[in-house]
C-alpha cells in the first residue's frame, strides 16, 4: 500500500538560534533565541510565529481541518 500524502509539510517548529519577529504580531511580540517557533513555509517567504500567535494559528488550522474531514464524511 503507498504511503499517506503528508499535507503540512511546509509547516514546522524550529527553535531560533537569534531573535526573531512575530509574523502575526510584528509591533509587540518578539521570539528570543532558543524558544520555540512556529514557521509556515510559503515559497520563499517563511513567517514565524511566537508560541501565543502559532498556537492561534494551529486552532484556526485544526477547525479548518476537522470541516475537511466533515466534509469528506
């Protein structure tokens, strides 16, 4: 049997090496170096995401996922 299509391959967590900004939050949040990061690959552009915005947008993902999978139902 082939392997299952992995879909959220551009999306990951990285941890940064330096500070980084918040794509959601430029202006207030800022990522330190070696916290937790969320990055959403989109061709050359790669937005990080602090935990409290990646968090959002993992939720926002999940919904979007789970109407999929209702859908598909």
């Amino acid at each position: 049997m082939p392997a299952v299509k992995k879909i959220l391959k551009h999306v990951r967590v990285e941890r940064a090496r330096r500070k980084r900004t918040c794509g959601r939050n430029r202006a207030n949040h800022v990522i330190k170096a070696g916290e937790n990061c969320l990055v959403v690959q989109n061709g050359q552009d790669a937005p990080n995401y602090c935990l409290v915005c990646g968090s959002e947008v993992l939720r926002v993902a999940q919904l979007a996922l789970d109407e999929l999978k209702k859908d598909l139902n």
